[in-house]
C-alpha cells in the first residue's frame, strides 16, 4: 500500500531537484499533536518535513496571495485539497 506521506515527499523532492519549482507550500508537524502548520519549503532536503493528515485543514490559497512568497518565488507547488484548488483556480482568474 502506498504510503501518501512518503509519495508526496518524494514529488516536492523531484520538483525541487529538477527546478520545475522554486517552492513547495504545505504542512509541517508542530510539537502539539493533532495540529499543523502552514510551511514554505525551499529545498530538496526541506521537503522531509511535510506531512499529509487530517489535521491538513488551513488554506495554503491565500499564501499565494502574500508578497513576499511570490516575490521570491516564480514557481510555487501547492499541497492543495479540493476548496483550496478551488480557491487557486479564482486567483488564477482574477490576476487574468
């Protein structure tokens, strides 16, 4: 069985190695179990500390609305559920 933690790490690994990205936005563990945190992930070994659960809730959406992370980063990978593709779909089409 396919374990989607280890998967997804290994696909924002390759992205980063092979440069198709410049960032990867998801969650990372916090030391309070049962919570996440929203995490930017620059580097290939950076991507060990994603995860993947049900404690995934935040919009990662609105991290592509803030400044900083798009100034810095031309390319960005979204660890994304359906509401929050959702939502990237509707800033796609508002930036035209």
């Amino acid at each position: 069985m396919p374990d989607a933690v280890t998967d997804l790490r290994d696909l924002a690994r390759g992205l980063l190695e092979r440069r198709e990205v410049d960032a990867v936005i998801g969650y990372a563990a916090t030391k309070q179990p049962g919570r996440t945190r929203p995490v930017v992930v620059t580097t290939p070994d950076g991507a060990g500390q994603l995860v993947w659960n049900r404690f995934c809730v935040n919009n990662l959406a609105v991290y592509l609305t803030r400044d900083g992370i798009m100034k810095k980063h031309s390319k960005v990978a979204v660890t994304a559920k359906g509401c929050d593709v959702r939502s990237i779909v509707a800033l796609m089409q508002e930036r035209g």
